[in-house]
C-alpha cells in the first residue's frame, strides 16, 4: 500500500485527530492548490484542482484538528470526484 493509499485510508476510518495539515497534505497530493480567499477570509480556505473542482475548509483553532463534519465534507467530495 502506497503512502497516499494510506493517508486515503486514514481520512476514510475518520479519526477523531486528523488535522489540517494531514487534510492540507492529502489534498496537495491529489492535485488541490490551497488558496485563500481573500484579504478579509479570516480562516476561510479553498482548495481547487485543474478541474476546477472546489473544496473550501476552515483552518480549525485553536487546535489544528477538523471537526467530524468537516472530515465527512471533504470524503463525500473525494468520493463524488471518484478519487476515493
């Protein structure tokens, strides 16, 4: 199994420690640039491929961890881009 297939497999089990930089580093993998939205976008962050396809997640704080529901957001787009 493969690095990637791995850090796949942990964001599917939806661990209750998965981070914004494990979040941020899957996504670069795959072909997502992070952007952030503008001056005034406070924590707000989108994530966008060569397709076009947007992913937008809020930096967590003040601990680095994602919420559960964030982490069920960015499977259900995973899932719907075919990619997991």
């Amino acid at each position: 199994m493969s690095k990637l297939e791995k850090e796949i497999e942990r964001l599917k089990s939806k661990p209750k420690d998965y981070t914004y930089e494990e979040a941020k580093s899957l996504l670069n993998k795959i072909g997502y640039i992070e952007n952030n939205k503008g001056k005034t976008s406070g924590s707000r962050v989108r994530f966008r491929n060569k397709e076009n396809v947007k992913i937008d997640l809020h930096k967590p704080h003040p601990k680095n961890i994602l919420k559960p529901y964030q982490i069920n957001d960015l499977i259900q787009i995973l899932k719907e881009g075919g990619i997991i």
